[in-house]
C-alpha cells in the first residue's frame, strides 16, 4: 500500500483521495471473500485411489508409505466410488477440527512428535 500511495502522491493525487480509494477497495475485497465464505460448502465424495491419478497420495489412507495417512475423500466427482445406483458416494463435511485430531492420532501412531 506504501508504494501505492507514494506513487499518486507524485502523481499529483491528493493523499485523502488515495486514502479514500484504497478503503473502499479493501470494503470490496472483504465484501468478495464473505460472499465466498457463504457459498454453498464443498462437496466432498469417498476417493477411489485407482480412478484419482491426479493425487500424489501424500497422506492417503490406502498409501502404505504415507506419513500421515488420513486422507479419503476427493472434490472431484469422476474419482469417486459409485454406489449400488451408480452415482459418485458423497460423504458429509467432517467437522471443525476433527481433521487436526485425525492427523494428530496419525502423527503418533507413526511415531512423530506431533501434540
């Protein structure tokens, strides 16, 4: 913002001027990332590992190797695993802070100092 204001102020632009401009952009960009906030959530669906050739499997819980294996769902509907109606298996949202107690429980139970 410094370079911002510095370079109209040589520009000639009134400092009140610049200052006003920038408030409102930043209002706007807060107004932006609330609408998105209030967006419908994510839908996540149960992984099928074979299809999800997208995924480097860091921390997949079919991964052998995986440091943290904690990871089974996916955003993408064509790497899903289909149930007895052939549609993508959706799963529900996990809730706030249970992925940082799985990957916690992960990080013991693989010997790391995580708390």
């Amino acid at each position: 913002m410094r370079n911002y204001v510095n370079n109209n102020i040589e520009k000639g632009v009134d400092i009140v001027t610049v200052l006003r401009y920038n408030a409102n952009r930043v209002d706007k960009q807060a107004t932006e990332s609330t609408k998105e906030a209030s967006m419908e959530p994510k839908r996540w669906y149960m992984c099928d590992p074979v299809k999800n050739t997208a995924c480097k499997k860091q921390s997949c819980k079919h991964n052998p190797t995986a440091v943290f294996p904690i990871c089974d769902r996916t955003s993408n509907p064509a790497y899903a695993v289909l149930d007895e109606a052939n549609q993508p298996m959706e799963l529900p949202e996990k809730p706030a802070g249970q992925a940082l107690q799985e990957l916690s429980q992960a990080g013991h139970q693989n010997g790391s100092p995580c708390k």
